[in-house]
C-alpha cells in the first residue's frame, strides 16, 4: 500500500502484489469462520474506529464485526447525533478520535477526499469507505475475492459492469482493480450514466444491454439517486431504465453469475427473480466483505501472512 502501507485510501495505493497478497490472506482468514469459536488474538489491544458521515449497513457492520473477529476493541461513530450536527468540521472530529491513539480510523464520508483529510490530520491508519462517488476500495477486493472464489482466474474474466456509472465509487474501485489484475472490463448503460473518457482506465464501453452476453460475470450498480442533483434527468424515468438495462432473467444466460455491492433496488437495476435465484452472488459478497476486511486491517497493523498461519493453527 501506499506510504508504507499505512493507508488504503484508494485502489492506486495498492500494487498488483498488494491486492493479490490481501485476498489470500481472506482466504486463510476464511477458514476461521468455520469454526466453532471464529474470534483470532491478531489485534487485541488494538483499536479501530468507523466514523461514518454517510448510511450504511454492510461496510459498517462487517469493518466492526472484522476488528471484533481479530480481538480489536471498536468504537463507532455515525455523524448524526454527535457534535457533527452542531457544526464541528471533519478535522477536527478526527484530531478529537485522535486523542484516543487510534490504530485505524475507518471514514466514510459523502465528500471526495474527506480519507485523505482524515489521514492528513491523525496518526492512526486510514481505511475509506466510500468517499462521495470518488473510492471504495475494499468493496473492490470484497468483489476481487467473490469473482476469484466462484469464478475463478481473475486475469482471464471478462465482467460487465451495468447502469450509474456516473455517481459510483465502487464502479470507479472496481474497474481499476480488474485492470489492476488484468481482467477485461466492459461498462454498459445509457450515455448519460457512462462519464465521457472513462475508458482511460482501461475498460470497454457499450450502450446497448446485448453487450454483457459475452462477460462471464454481469456487475450491477444501484441507481444512485441520492447523488443525482435534483431536477438532472439522467433517465427518461425508472422504468423506461429498467425495462432498457435491468438485469432481467432474460438477459442473463447461462453460467453467468450476477454481482450487486447493494443495497439493490429491486425491480429497478435487478429483477428480484434475478436477485433471488442461484446466479446471484449478492450475499456471498457480504460474507466476503466480512474476511477482506479482517485481511485489510491484518495488512495494515502486523507483518504478514507467515504469521497468520501460525495464529490459525494455535486458535
Ligand atoms: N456496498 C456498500 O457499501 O453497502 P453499504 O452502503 O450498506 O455499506
């Protein structure tokens, strides 16, 4: 990772050696989860922070799950209801979390940046969790590790990735780790939701749905309405989207597998029979996300996976 690994803060901070390094650690982590008592000592007498200005549901729990799950102690912090709404600025909220030597600090936040103001202004490791539409890099390796687990060779996977590229940090993360590994990435949607020149991250583009017939993987964004100024009409209406690009049994053949970060908006992006039926990876990427994320903060607070297999063996 970048600066001696001291922060994950976006997918250019990680090498090729560093991605693949940080999924076979999951994998090793994975085995831990079979287990009648699934709880590691890696981190005890650690501690890892979530500050979270924006909603969520998966990133928080599995990054507080995960640091529980390596014998860390949590504190989480939601910027509702504490002195965010009474006006205190992101620094110093995070020159506050500071003064209790925090280990890492996990920030999501809806402006881009805001992990590189975090890392800035504390001495703890800094992991982003999604900042505006710019990163979300451990939802990238959550999905790294899902295609690699279910799919297999990430160097030979073709994945479409479909819908609102546009407002989507984890499409952003995504496409530069498949390039990273050196999978073939193909974005479909309307042109209102594809940002011109995006193919410089070394991705294809297509407007047409028929285009994801060949990917061995079928990528879906939620339409992120929520980052959509108001009054921009990117689509005709959600409907007309759905019934252009939602993913639809129809449309998916045989051997695909179909990938959501979430939360989906069924009947929109996805067609719940999608949703709902064997090709779809939706939950698989949630306990994946639980096991990147005890690798990430393995990564950044200890040595190395030689000492991971001595952990696994003694718990
Ligand atoms: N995929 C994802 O980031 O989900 P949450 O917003 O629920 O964390």
């Amino acid at each position: 990772m970048a600066d001696r690994r001291r922060h994950l803060l976006a997918i250019s901070d990680l090498s090729r050696v560093d991605a693949e390094r940080i999924l076979d650690t999951a994998r090793a982590l994975e085995r831990s989860l079979d287990r009648e008592v699934k709880k590691l000592p890696t981190l005890r007498g650690r501690l890892v922070v979530n500050l979270f200005y924006e909603s969520s549901t998966r990133t928080l729990s599995s990054f507080d799950l995960a640091a529980k799950r390596l014998s860390a102690d949590t504190m989480a912090l939601r910027a509702s209801g504490s002195s965010v709404d009474k006006g205190e600025s992101l620094r110093d909220t995070a020159l506050t979390l500071g003064a209790y030597d925090p280990d890492v600090i996990v920030v999501r936040h809806p402006h881009i940046g805001a992990a590189n103001l975090v890392a800035a202004s504390t001495d703890a490791h800094v992991v982003n969790a999604g900042d505006g539409k710019h990163q979300h890099p451990t939802q990238a390796l959550l999905d790294l590790y899902t295609m690699r687990e279910a799919v297999g060779g990430l160097e030979t996977l073709h994945v479409a990735v479909v819908g609102d590229v546009l407002h989507s940090r984890v499409a952003r993360s995504l496409i530069e780790a498949l390039a990273l590994v050196g999978a073939e990435v193909t974005l479909v949607g309307p042109p209102t939701l594809i940002p011109p020149g995006i193919e410089q991250l070394g991705c294809g583009v297509a407007y047409e749905i028929d285009a994801i017939g060949n990917a061995d993987v079928v990528y879906v964004l939620r339409m992120q309405q929520e980052r959509m100024l108001p009054g921009a009409a990117f689509v005709p209406s959600l409907r007309e989207y759905a019934a252009l690009y939602g993913i639809t049994p129809e449309r998916v053949r045989a051997g695909q597998v179909v990938m959501h970060p979430g939360p989906m908006n069924r009947g929109v992006e996805i067609d719940p029979r999608v949703a709902d039926s064997e090709a779809a990876l939706v939950t698989t990427q949630v306990r994946a996300g639980l096991v990147v994320r005890m690798a990430v903060l393995y990564d950044l607070l200890t040595a190395g996976p030689v000492h991971l297999a001595g952990e696994l063996e003694v718990a």
